[in-house]
C-alpha cells in the first residue's frame, strides 16, 4: 500500500476528538507554511499542497464519521 492510503486508514481508524486535533494542527502547519513563503524561507514548497490535501483528507473522514 502506498502511503496515502496506509494515512488514510490511520485517520479511519482514529475517533472524531482525535481527528479534530489532527484537523487543528494541520491548519497551523498550513498557516506556519505560508507564513514561511511570504517570507522567502520555505525549503519545500510542495509541502503547501501536500498539507492542504491531508486537511481535506481529514475533513472527509470527519464528515463520514458524523454521518454514519
């Protein structure tokens, strides 16, 4: 399995107050990223993608969790 998918199965497996954490910690790597953007200090731009995906990511699983 690739990594995507074996972070995904950790997110399933994880319950909605842990996911919220993620959730949060993800947003301030976000902000903490284009924060070192504006500032010309990012080594590794495609970083910002990655981490907007996994934000999506664990929004999906949330969004799931509460429907189910």
């Amino acid at each position: 399995m690739n990594k995507i998918k074996v972070y995904v199965t950790e997110l399933k497996n994880k319950n909605v107050e842990e996911l919220q954490l993620d959730l949060a910690s993800a947003k301030k790597e976000l902000f903490n990223l284009r924060f070192q953007n504006a500032t010309n200090q990012l080594d590794n731009p495609a970083r910002i993608k990655e981490v907007k995906r996994n934000i999506a990511r664990i929004q999906t699983v949330i969004t799931e969790k509460s429907n189910a």
